[in-house]
C-alpha cells in the first residue's frame, strides 16, 4: 500500500503540471512582434540560384525562400506573409543580433561559436552540407590535392576561410586567398581568372556554376573538406524556435507519410480513415490544435505548410533536385529522411 501511494504522488503530481501546462498561453516576445507586425521578416541571399533569386518584381524563389513561406504560413495561416529581404552573408548575422530581422534562412552553418552567441538562435538545420572547390575546366585539375599554390576566391566572414586554412596547412600546402565580401565582386574575380579556384558549400557552388558566363566551363571537384550544417537562424524567442522547430517536422513527417500540397485536401476529406500520426498532425482537436493554442499560432498551421509549402521532398525537388536547373542528386545524400539512410530525422506530432 505504501509502495502505491509512493508511486501515485509523483503521477499525479505530474498530471497537474501537465495539465497546467496545456492551458492556452502568450506568445514569445518575438513572436508577439511577428503577429503585431503581420509579416515576419526573413533574411536570404540576394542571388543564388535554386536557393534564392529574385524575380523581375523583387518576389524571391528557391529552397531556403520555402522556409521562411513555411514560417508565415505556420504563424498567419497565409504563406505570403513572410517579408523576405536579400542580404550578404557577413551581415546576415548582424542584422539578427540587431534586431533587424525575424529570422534568416540563407545556408548559414552552424558552429559552436556562433551557438553560443545570446543574440542568434540556431533552430533546425534544413539541408546537409559541406565545403568543396570550384575549378575551371582548362586548369585540368581532377582534386584538391593538386591545388598547392592556388589562389582561392572566398567569402569573407564565412566559415570557408578557417576550412581553406585547415585543410591547406594540414597538407603544408601553399595557397593565397582574395578575400572578398561581395558575391558580385567575388564571382567577376573567380571568373575572369583572377582566382584559379573558388571555394564555398557544394550546393553554394553549383548555384554560383549557374552564374557563369559559360557553365560548362567549370566543375566542382570531389573533395569535401569540412561538415557544413546549414541552418535556419533566428532572434532568441522560444515561441518562435518551437514554430520553426515544428514546422520543420511538419514537412520531414508530411513526406515520410506521403502527404503533399497535391493531395493534403482529399487526405483532410478522409482524415478519419488516416493513419494514427496523420491524424495527429492535421485534426484540429488533436497535436496540430493544441500546440497552435500554446504557441498563439494559425489553428490549421500544419495543414497551411504543407498546402502552401510542400512537404520537404516537394519543396527539394521542385527548386534544386535532380529535374530543376541545380540537378542535385537527393539519393545518396545526408539529406534524404532517416528511414532512407539519410539524417532528416522527423520528431513525433504529437
């Protein structure tokens, strides 16, 4: 008898916090802006193919442009409110830490030191990378290993400068660096020879490769010196991490499930014959309804992310898979689900 009554207090100790817990509650600071705002403003590259590029009347396109559409989508219900800005990579973390912006998804990677930083918040990394070289074809070079002497096009500000410098110095190899923070500078540089390589992220490269006068003039070599995850940042503000967080997992969930912006609505008509994590992500009486009471959000903010967005292998495929301009290859990749090999890894709804 003592045993049980050792053991139920904690129970239902434990029951009361979590049901005080499941009451309706105010949003973060942040966030509170954001919805007081009716946009939330988010940071991009101003150019780089497949990931972000402006059109004609300044609307911005691409990979990481889905995820700040996937933040005003969860937020507002309406995918379009997400005020989307251009910026150069050194003042992209300036200008979070300033409060000059929501939040910013333009391949930043995340570090131990950036971490640690109180001004930024490092929510969910949303594609795998890692630094690599750009080479032009006449240079006849097949590998990095035969770069002892060159001179590398980098970013100033970035972490590919630190990457080049460990990798050559580890080889006792010799190398000059242009250190360039403009990205117009720095491809004019690269491209008209002043640089015999351009270092960044693969998929940074291949876009820039996009930007060429002549394309095939160039190739991307096969090293990979360093892990690059590249995540979406944001001003500190737990309401708004936990949007980005679970949006996120929306869309690796929508996929492993087979749930996109194509048949969201015949699933929604047929909810009740779904399977159980379905139905948890899109009943408005289950998760997807008590986390947008918690968290002050659109009640069907699941449901607007995936018809407004995509689901994460939709949003891929259709801006830098193997069928768009980019041809990246996803199979093979740190960036298939975890069930496939990969490590997009999607956390319960629930």
């Amino acid at each position: 008898m003592l045993r049980h009554l050792y053991i139920g207090a904690p129970v239902a100790l434990a029951a009361a916090a979590f049901a005080a817990t499941s009451q309706p509650a105010a949003a973060g600071p942040v966030l509170d802006e954001i919805l007081e705002k009716g946009a939330v403003t988010c940071l991009v590259n101003s150019n780089s193919p497949g990931f972000s590029t402006p059109d004609s009347g300044g609307r911005y396109a691409g990979f990481n442009v889905a995820f700040c559409r996937m933040a005003a989508a969860a937020i507002f219900g309406d995918a379009d409110k997400a005020d989307i800005r251009g910026i150069g990579f050194s003042d992209s973390m300036k200008t979070i830490v300033a409060d000059g912006a929501h939040m910013a998804s333009r391949s930043i990677t995340r570090t131990g030191t950036r971490d640690t930083d109180p001004g930024m918040a490092f929510v969910v990394t949303t594609f795998y990378d890692g630094q690599g070289f750009m080479v032009p074809k006449k240079l006849g070079v097949a590998s990095a290993q035969e770069l002892d002497g060159a001179t590398v096009c980098a970013e100033e500000g970035s972490t590919t400068l630190l990457n080049i410098a460990d990798w050559f110095g580890d080889r006792n190899m010799n190398y000059k660096v242009e250190n360039i923070a403009d990205k117009t500078a720095r491809l004019q540089a690269f491209f008209s020879g002043k640089c015999d390589v351009m270092s960044s992220d693969f998929s940074a490269l291949a876009a820039d490769r996009l930007l060429a006068p002549e394309p095939a003039a160039y190739t991307l070599l096969p090293d990979v010196i360093s892990a690059e995850p590249l995540t979406l940042l944001a001003q500190p503000d737990q309401a708004l991490e936990s949007v980005l967080f679970w949006s996120f997992q929306v869309m690796l969930n929508a996929e492993a499930l087979g749930v996109t912006s194509e048949n969201i609505d015949a699933v929604l008509a047929d909810l009740e014959n779904q399977p159980a994590a379905v139905r948890r992500m899109f009943g408005a009486d289950s998760a997807m309804g008590d986390m947008a009471k918690k968290l002050g959000i659109a009640d069907d903010w699941a449901i607007a992310v995936i018809r407004q967005v995509g689901n994460y292998g939709e949003v891929f495929e259709r801006t830098i898979g193997s069928a768009s301009p980019m041809g990246l290859e996803r199979a093979g990749t740190a960036n298939r689900l975890w069930t496939e090999g990969g490590l997009l890894y999607a956390h319960p709804i629930r």
